[in-house]
C-alpha cells in the first residue's frame, strides 16, 4: 500500500530519489535520529541533480534541523551537486 512504512537501512547514506520533496522534512528527522543512535555522526544524503527542487528542500531541513552540526556539497568522488554531506551533533 501507498500509506505503508518505508523501512530504510541505517548505514548514513540515505537515498531520496524514490522521494518527493513534502517527504523529505520527517523522513530526513526520523533518519538523521536514527543514525545518532547508532552512533553514525557523518550522513550522506543522495538527491540527485535534476531540477534542484529536492536538493534545496533537502538544504532546507537541514539548515535548521536540531541535530545537524553543518552540511554542505558532497565532494565529487561521493556525487558532488547530486548529493549532500552532513555533519551531526554527537551531543543530539
């Protein structure tokens, strides 16, 4: 069904392509608190380089979201404009 849980791994990569961007702002919460429990402090975040409009709502969440140290542009060899790297607080 549509309305059915996704189940995502945790492994600090979280690939949004199957995603709209209405999705991102819980989907990204539950996730980047999810990898704090596990101990994972470093996140890659795939939006793909399309129109923009997912990466900036990505951009967005993060920006202001309570457990995110910073974030920026993922380095070329780990999907440059097409993915983002964040940096979360070990203190949540």
């Amino acid at each position: 069904m549509e309305d059915d849980p996704v189940n995502i791994p945790i492994t600090g990569e979280l690939d949004l392509h199957t995603f709209r961007p209405g999705e991102v702002g819980p989907l990204l919460d539950d996730y980047l608190a999810a990898c704090l429990e596990k101990g994972i402090y470093t996140v890659r975040i795939i939006h793909g380089k399309g129109t923009g409009k997912l990466r900036k709502k990505v951009h967005a969440v993060l920006s202001r979201h309570r457990l995110v140290e910073s974030f920026s542009q993922a380095p070329e060899d780990a999907g440059g404009w097409g993915a983002t790297r964040a940096w979360l607080k070990s203190s949540g």
